[in-house]
C-alpha cells in the first residue's frame, strides 16, 4: 500500500521498543518510588526528600545541572517518550474495542473522561520515570485523581488498575503490580505548572477523547518542554490510517491503520507504524497555490468556528471541502503531507492548553512546516498550562503562510464588523 507523498524512503531511527532495562534496576527504582510516593506530597519533590539526599543535590540543583549541559541530545528521552506512548496506545485501543457506559465520566466542564484517559496518563507518568530516574521528573499533563477518589468512583479505579496492571504485565520490560493508591499518585505526577525553565513533560494522554469515544481519531500526545521550547514529541494515532487520510473516503478503514510520529529539535520527523515498521522521514504538503490545497479543522464545531474557516477558505480560493477529524491527528496528517492547511478558531472565552499542541507542534516544525497564531506569532510554551495566543492557531507550510495570514487577518477584520456573519455553531 503506498504511503503519502510527503514520506520519503525510510531512516535510521530510535526504536519503538528500545532494549530493556535490567529487571533489577527496575524492582530497585521502584521501591525507591514507593518509597517516595509514601512521604507526605509537599515532601515528595522537596530538597528536604529523603530520596535526594541520599543522591546528593536537590531536585531544582538537578534540573539546573542537566539543563546547562552545553550539548544536548534528547536521544534517551525519545525513546523513552516512544515507549510510553507505545505502552498508552495498547491500552487505549483495548478500552475502545469494549468500551461500557460506566468507563465515562463527565469532568466539571461538562467534557468526557475515560478510564482510558486515566490509565493512559498512570502508565506514561511511570514509564518515564523508570526510564529515565531523574529527581527533576515534571509532567504537565491534563487529568487529576480528584474525582476518582470520590466513592461513587470506586468500581471505576478498580477498572483503571486493572487496565494498568494488563498492559504493565503483558509488556516484556515492565513485571510490575500496581495498587489502586499508586495508580492514583502515578496520575498525580502530573500537576506541574511547567514554565520557563528546566525541563517539564507535556502529556495530554487522549486527545480527542469525543472521537474515541465514537471509534474515530484519536491521539496519546506526549511532549518535552526544555527552558520553555519544545524539545521533541510523539503522537501516537491508533486509529489513523498509514495511507493519506484524503483516500478514506473512498477506502475502507479495514486497511492498516495505527501511527507513530516523533519528533526531535533538529533532526526532522519520523513516521511509523504502531506495529514497528520502519520509521520513515515524513515532511509537509509542498503545494504553493492555495486552489490545490485542502484544509484541516476541528471535527466538533464547538471546538473551533468553522464559518470562519470557510471565509478563510473562501479567500484562498481552496476548492477541496475541509477535512474535518478530532485531536492531534490533524497535526501528524498535516506532517506528512495529506493537507496543505489546518485552521483551529476556538469560540470567545477559550483558552487554550499547552498540552493540546505541544506534540503537534514540533512534529509538523520538524516536518518542514510553520504552526503561529493567528497574527503570526510563534507559540509561546514557557508560561504554564495555558497557550497566551491571538485568536487562534493556523498551521501550514512555508509558502503558503504569507497567503494566509492575509486571508486570515482579512476574515477576521470582516467578523469584527459584522459579527452576525459569522456565527458559532452549536454542538449537537
């Protein structure tokens, strides 16, 4: 089956599954990990733990150290990063196959969360740490164990342990039995604030969790931030197909499907099957006349304003329909080249979160393409959860960018003159 135009032939990369660690650094690691789960949380990333003192140096004197290297390689960290979100893809895709009911929450804006979700984010927070042990661990990352601990939750944390303990066992690295308690401190770890310095994870461990939720795209999106830029990414995309999502309407989706893309600051992007196929260099859609180019959005309209959209897209002169599919995917479609544009205009009010783009981000940079605001500034990472941005994020390749930014700030002028123009669609 051939692969879309913007992969080329195929490189030397970081495995998939990256050589084991020795069985006995792992039990030693973790009892160390248990032990300084036990301590009371405002010690546990303290200079005063135990843990630290017994290494030498404190957890910021570690950060420091690491983040003044004057070469840096994040070569440990993809691999490390690829690993996790592997592991996260298996048991995503269980829990789609056999999804009940009683798997989905409703969190208190009202958006779902899945014992996918959870267990997601349980399993990538302790992969990372046991793979690379260091005292400056900081994942932001978009869940929290509040709920879960609640009563009426309780069946659900028994299902998310469980799910956990599967994928943990079934691996060939990790022969680990996790209890309900670490499972929630292992979904914990991620309340970082991030910011500009030091290096912090970004994990937003389904992305598009209404389109898993029907069985479409979804996304495992993990990222590291180092002094505030993104450092490299990986988007794991279970259910998107190895072949062009512009081919599916008029191929069955029994074809192939699950990706991997990875992307580190300077070396490119890499595209792989979840199967362990090898990784293939992939880079943005080349077209430079706007006619010839089709775009990207949100597949709910209550994610992003798609009359303004098509104004844009009325002002390029675009004549193909938009692609309209859920998560991060769109950013691993639009690295390879299956469309030229992608356009995400959230409603008033919205802020957006860092770990919405992160991955997303590098993996199109890396792939020859340009993601800004809608007034062309860079995305800005370093200040916390949240993305300070104007009005929205456009994402294409570098040709194209001039043309639409014009289109862009052209549409967006016309809005603020007739509001009633362009109005929001509702979220049926």
């Amino acid at each position: 089956m051939g692969m879309a135009s913007g992969i080329s032939r195929p490189v030397t990369a970081a495995c998939i599954n990256p050589s084991s660690c020795r069985p006995r650094y792992h039990r030693l690691f973790f009892r160390s990990f248990l032990f300084r789960r036990r301590l009371p949380r405002s010690l546990g990333t303290s200079s005063e733990d135990p843990f630290a003192q017994r290494l030498g140096g404190s957890p910021s004197e570690a950060m420091a150290s690491s983040s003044s290297r004057s070469t840096v390689s994040y070569r440990e960290e993809l691999a490390a990063a690829k690993k996790a979100a592997l592991l996260a893809s298996h048991l995503c895709q269980k829990v789609q196959k056999s999804i009940m009911p009683s798997d989905v929450q409703s969190k208190a804006d009202k958006s779902p969360v899945t014992v996918a979700d959870y267990g997601s984010q349980a399993l990538i927070s302790l992969v990372l740490k046991m793979e690379l042990p260091s005292l400056s661990f900081s994942l932001v990352a978009e869940e929290d164990s509040v709920d879960l601990q609640k009563d009426v939750a309780h069946e659900t944390l028994k299902s998310i342990t469980k799910l956990v303990n599967e994928i943990l066992s079934a691996s060939d690295t990790y022969k680990l039995s996790l209890s309900e308690e670490e499972v929630l401190d292992a979904i914990d770890s991620g309340k970082s604030e991030g910011g500009p310095h030091g290096r912090h994870w970004v994990l937003d461990p389904i992305d598009g969790t209404k389109g898993f939720l029907r069985g479409d795209q979804y996304a495992i999106a993990l990222a590291m931030l180092d002094e505030g830029k993104v450092a490299l990414g990986v988007l794991a995309c279970p259910n998107l197909p190895l072949f062009s999502v512009r081919s599916t309407c008029d191929q069955s989706f029994n074809s192939e499907i699950g990706c991997i893309f990875s992307a580190c600051l300077g070396s490119g992007a890499l595209m792989e099957s979840l199967n362990g196929s090898t990784a293939s260099k992939v880079h943005v859609s080349t077209i430079e006349a706007p006619a010839d180019a089709s775009f990207f959005e949100s597949f709910e309209a209550a994610h992003s304003m798609h009359d303004l959209s098509s104004s844009i897209a009325e002002k390029l002169g675009v004549r193909a329909p938009p692609v309209r599919i859920d998560s991060q995917a769109k950013y691993a479609a639009m690295a390879r080249g299956d469309g030229a544009i992608y356009l995400r205009f959230p409603h008033k009010g919205y802020r957006e979160k860092i770990w919405d783009h992160a991955a997303g981000f590098i993996v199109v940079s890396e792939a020859g393409g340009l993601v800004s605001d809608a007034a062309g500034n860079e995305l800005d990472f370093s200040r916390g959860r949240h993305l300070d941005l104007d009005t929205g994020i456009i994402c294409t390749n570098k040709k194209l960018m001039p043309l639409l930014l014009k289109a862009v700030q052209d549409s967006l002028k016309e809005k603020l003159q007739s509001p009633s123009t362009l109005k929001p669609k509702l979220n049926h």
